[in-house]
C-alpha cells in the first residue's frame, strides 16, 4: 500500500487533489490543516503556507494542479487528465476531465480515510 498522506482542509482547490487519488483508488490519509496553518510544521510541508499537500513517501508536492499531475503519473490506473501532444508543456491546463470530476465530486468525503 501507498504511503499516501493528502494534507488541507476539505474545501476547494484540497477537494480537488481528493478527488483525484479517491477516482483512481489510492488509498491515502486525510490530515486536516484547519487549525494547524502557518506554524513551522505546515512551512516546511508548503513553503507559501497553503494547502494542499500530498507526501507520497518522502517526497512532496504542493498545489493542486502538480498533485493532479504527480497521482496521474505515479499511480497506474484509469488517467483522468486530458494531456496534449505536448502532456507536461501546459502543466497549468492539466486538470480532472468533466467526466472524472463531476461524479467523484458528490463522492469525495465519504472516499477520505
């Protein structure tokens, strides 16, 4: 099993980076920030203080689209980003297909673990 950890708050753009392993069935953990911003433990996860977070491992990546990105690469599955002759160009216009988004949306919070 993954070493999966998905750290924020469940709202927004941290529901977004949910969706996604949630939509390919990597298990992963869900640490709640809520009450943990700013302080040197979420600095050194994220260095703009923000959130989300993905640890896989030892490694970490932060920012909803390059943790889209990593869990589409990483974890073999269905691919639910819609990439272009040129997948990694645009990493900024990489995001959840509608067809992937709008059912796991509905599903999300009940997928966290």
């Amino acid at each position: 099993m993954p070493d999966v950890t998905l750290f924020g708050f469940a709202r927004g753009y941290v529901q977004m980076a949910g969706i996604v392993p949630a939509h390919k069935e990597v298990p992963y953990t869900f640490h709640d920030l809520e009450s943990e911003m700013g302080p040197a433990f979420h600095l050194a996860l994220h260095p703009f203080d923000r959130a989300p977070i993905l640890r896989h491992g030892d490694f970490t990546v932060y920012e909803t689209v390059a943790i889209v990105g990593y869990i589409d690469d990483v974890f073999e599955s269905c691919v639910v980003t819609k990439n272009t002759v040129r997948p990694h160009a645009s990493i900024g216009y990489r995001a959840p297909a509608p067809e992937v988004f709008v059912p796991a949306l509905a599903a999300w919070p009940a997928a966290q673990s």
